[in-house]
C-alpha cells in the first residue's frame, strides 16, 4: 500500500474522473469519487467501478460526462436519484450525496438529499467511506472523516456509525463485513463482531438471493473457511444454513471420538480452493458431507459410522439450493453427482483398484471425473501425516489407471455400442423388457472387461444373449470384417 498522503491526484488520471472534474468545474458543482475505488486504489487492487458522489442531483453530471466520452446509453434511475454507463470494461455511477433513515421492517431507507459527510456516515465501513475530490481546488484530496485510511493499513473493518445502528438498519451488511474480511483477509473490530452476534437473526429480511451472493463470493475467495468461521460464531450461518451448522461438534462413546465434521468440510473447501476456482466443485466440498449428522452410528466393533450419507447428502442437494435460491439447473446436478460419488475413489485409494472398478467410476462420473477427482484428493484429510501420503500417493496411482483405462476402453459418457433398434430388428422383437435387459448385460460385460467397447464384439456379444433365452434371429446383422 502507497504511504499515507494528502493528495492522491495520480489515483484520479482516468479520462473518466479528468472529464467530469471539468463539468463540474464549469457549472459550479461538488463532486468526489467515493467507496470500492478508493479502497481498492489504495490497496492496490483492480477495480472498474467508479462511484462519484455529487453535492446535489447526480443525473445531470452523469449525461454531461457521457456526452463528452461519447457514450451513447445512459441508464437513469430517477426514483433512487441515480445513473449509471458503461465506458469501455468500466462501470461509472453517479449518485446525489443522500442521507438515509431506516424503518424496522426493511433495509430499504427513506432518502433525503444530503451532505458528503452525511453520505459518508450512510456507508457500511470506514474503508468504504473514502473519498477524494474532484474538484479542481482540492483535486486528488482525501477526505476521510472515519479513520479509514487507518483501518485500511491496519486490516481492520469497522462501521463508521455504532456498528448496532449500522446493521440493525441494513443487515445485509453483516454478511458484507464477513465478506471483505475474508477476501481481504481484514479482520473485523470486536464492537463489530458482538454488534453481528447481537443482529444475527435480523437476516430474516433480508432475501436469500441477497444472502448468497455474499455467500458465493465469500466461498470465491481464497481461503474460505476463514468467512465461514466468521459466519458460524457470530451465528449468522445459523439463519440461513442450519443443515451445515449440524456438522459442528463432536461425540465419544468407549474412548472413541469422530472427528468433528464442520471443520472437517472447511478444510476440504479449502484444499479445493487451492486446486480450482470453480464455485460449483467448492459448493461440492461444502456439500459432500451435508447427511452425516442424521446417518450417524456407533457401533462397538468399528466404532462411528455415516453409512449412506453420499446418497443421503445427494437427494438433499435439490433440496437446499431450492431453499436457499441457488440455480437447480446442470450446476446443482453437478454438485449433487458429486455428493453421490465422492466416497468411490477414496474407496479405490483403500483398496484394489481393478479395471472393472475404474470402468465402473468412469462410466457414472462422465465429464465430471476430474470435478469429482480433485475434490476426493481434497478429502484426504488427517493430522496423521503419514496416512495422508500414503493416500495421496494412492491416489496418484488411481488416477493413472483412470487415464490409462479411458484412453484404451473408452467409458467416459458410455453409450452402448448396439442399439436398441438393432436389437429389435435382430430378434424381430416389439417394445419389451428383453430389449433393456440384453442392453444391460451389454454394458455389464464390458464394465467387467468380457468383451471390448465396441460394436463388433457386442454385436455377437448380443447374438450369444439371444441364443440363451430362445430368441430366433430374424435378421442377421451386418458385422465389420
């Protein structure tokens, strides 16, 4: 991060903010660039959102600034006083300085025009309060009421009013503190932290679509299970995702202990972040082990048991991306197969890995064997070190055989090599039950390595079935020499 300065007129070099500074400088206005861009400057991150806040209506400035940059749409928002184009890969908005009261029931406030500085208090974190002037007196000036350059070189997130005040208004907020402190890797100030515990139930007004697209970026950034940490102990994840606050804890009957599986979840989530950056195979992680704490048993011999808790755990995928507005479309079907098959390649890892096996996982994981692979390798988990290599060097093994069983049998999305239709025209048979029968002693003998993926041998494959059960051919079929 830049060391501290009075100006910062180099952050201000856009063509953007060089325009609007003369608009404003030829109609008397007073306007500042505001929010995620400041921040994001001064850490020394990308961002293409600029924010500019104006001293009275921002909607005039807006079309004066798009007519100069020769932008052609200008989106206007009349209502929240708002407008908003697109210049270039950069989104540029322009708002009135407002302040904002709040009714109990809704996180949407009464608006009034309003000050900088009472726009500044309306913010959600000092980090975010941040402005500079556009102005040509002051240009490159940082105005900073709240201490947020502080809390920017400190890590810290805090509320620039009484942290009470700020989330009870708009709870939405609380999931918004966690979120910046896991992708910044911040930590949020404790007034803060007992303010979210305090207003955790206040999330009830907010909408889940709300609610997950802080989640899902949360679950994007780099360590995730630092934001999930944070849900759980300020108890906002207990509003919205019980089934994965049920993970927490751990039981012991006779001196054996399970391990507790909510921690258990974030270290896979996170040996999956390091690996990928896809949301859906990390949603996978989140998931993997969602049925455990209702499939839970102890048995004297073995000790603690979750037997059927993939299955379990798939048929509530649909379930719970329903409850919670997630897309129940080929992204929840993904997450759901992985649920269903993450236990069958550790299973491989502890035992024999035999071709037919690998045939098998092949057939049923399709285009998703490397989703499912990276996310079972993340599922090697113990503090005995020992056990953890000599799984994962297993499992490099599997993973060879899988390549080598795919490029010489060719199961991945398996189609059956004799169709339905040859069948019937074979045996001169109608719709039945012998059609889908030969199909699946088709498939299981080549699954077991009988024969080869491949028409000719399951074409004669398929005549020797016929013989067996008294089926007269009617059409002898035409084989490849």
């Amino acid at each position: 991060m830049p060391a501290m300065s009075e100006n910062y007129a180099s952050a201000l070099s856009h063509p953007v903010f060089k325009v609007a500074s003369q608009i404003i400088a030829e109609e008397g206005l007073e306007a500042y660039v505001i929010g995620g861009y400041v921040r994001d400057h001064l850490l020394g991150r990308p961002c293409k959102d600029f924010d500019i806040v104006v001293v009275g209506s921002g909607m005039e400035l807006a079309k004066r600034c798009a007519e100069r940059l020769r932008v052609k749409k200008v989106s206007l928002f009349e209502n929240f006083g708002t407008a908003h184009f697109k210049y270039k890969d950069l989104d540029v908005e322009f708002v009135g300085a407002r302040k904002e009261s709040y009714q109990r029931d809704s996180r949407k406030p009464i608006v009034e025009n309003g000050t900088l500085k009472e726009d500044q208090e309306r913010r959600d974190f000092t980090i975010n309060a941040l402005a500079l002037s556009l102005n040509a007196e002051t240009y490159g000036d940082l105005i900073d009421p709240f201490g947020g350059i502080d809390d920017l070189n400190n890590g810290i997130i805090r509320t620039p009013l009484d942290p009470n005040t700020t989330y009870s208004d708009d709870p939405l907020r609380m999931m918004r503190a966690i979120r910046f402190a896991t992708q910044l890797e911040f930590k949020i100030e404790n007034r803060s932290l007992q303010a979210i515990l305090e207003n955790a139930k206040r999330l009830d007004i907010i909408s889940s679509e709300r609610i997950m697209d802080e989640l899902n970026k949360i679950i994007l950034s780099k360590q995730p299970s630092r934001g999930f940490k944070l849900l759980f102990s300020t108890h906002l994840l207990h509003q919205f995702f019980p089934e994965m606050v049920n993970l927490h804890g751990v039981e012991t009957i006779d001196g054996k202990t399970h391990k507790d599986n909510f921690y258990h979840t974030l270290e896979v989530l996170d040996n999956v972040a390091e690996a990928s950056s896809d949301l859906w195979l990390r949603w996978s992680a989140i998931m993997h082990d969602i049925a455990k704490p209702p499939t839970k048993r102890f048995d004297k011999e073995v000790g603690w048991t979750f037997h059927g808790h993939e299955d379990l755990g798939a048929r509530w995928v649909p379930k719970v991306f329903q409850r919670l507005k997630l897309p129940l479309d080929h992204k929840m079907k993904f997450v759901q197969k992985l649920v269903r098959l993450h236990l069958r390649p550790i299973a491989l890892v502890k035992g024999s890995v035999t071709d037919s096996a690998i045939r098998r996982l092949l057939c049923e994981a399709g285009d998703d064997i490397e989703g499912l692979m990276t996310l079972c390798n993340a599922d090697i988990t113990s503090k005995n070190e020992f056990k953890v290599r000599k799984y994962k060097q297993n499992f490099e093994m599997v993973i060879e055989k899988l390549k080598a069983v795919e490029e010489k049998d060719r199961i991945r999305n398996f189609q059956p090599p004799v169709s339905g239709e040859l069948i019937m025209r074979t045996f001169d048979l109608g719709p039945c039950a012998h059609i889908g029968n030969i199909k699946a002693r088709i498939k299981e003998a080549i699954l077991e390595g009988e024969i080869a993926n491949d028409p000719k041998e399951a074409t004669l494959y398929m005549l020797k079935i016929g013989e067996e059960i008294g089926l007269p051919v009617l059409v002898a079929p035409i084989l490849d020499k």
